[in-house]
C-alpha cells in the first residue's frame, strides 16, 4: 500500500504516528533519510569538523600550564 499526501497531512495533524499496517513507521523512516548528511563535505565544513575535534583536545594539554598563570 503507497503513502499519500492525504496520509502524511492525516498524521501530522492528529499527532499519532502509529498506524496498524506500518504507515507511521513509514512516515518517520522518510523524514529521517531526509536529514542525512550529504556524500560529498565541502573546505568550510570540514575545517569547522576539524576545528571542533582538535579544540577541545588543545585546551586539556594546555589547561595545566594556564592555570599556573590564571589560577582559579
């Protein structure tokens, strides 16, 4: 049995994904493939990736040499 529009719009305004053959399962699993990342990353968006692993992993080296000069 195919979604329809009329379905989807029938579940979200009631609010209730469950459905007894399977429809709100299918609903939720096509708008989850829809917030999958894209295949191919581009320059800004893997620096920022970059930027946030390494980050976090430079400030705990450092922490202990600058809390001898900045105590507290």
């Amino acid at each position: 049995m195919a979604l329809q529009t009329r379905d989807l719009y029938f579940h979200l305004s009631a609010g209730d994904l469950y459905c007894g053959d399977g429809q709100g399962r299918l609903f939720v699993f096509a708008y989850a493939k829809g917030l999958v990342p894209s295949d191919t990353v581009g320059p800004t968006r893997y620096a920022i990736g970059l930027v946030m692993f390494c980050l976090p992993l430079v400030s705990a080296m450092l922490e202990p040499y600058v809390d001898q000069f900045w105590p507290g």
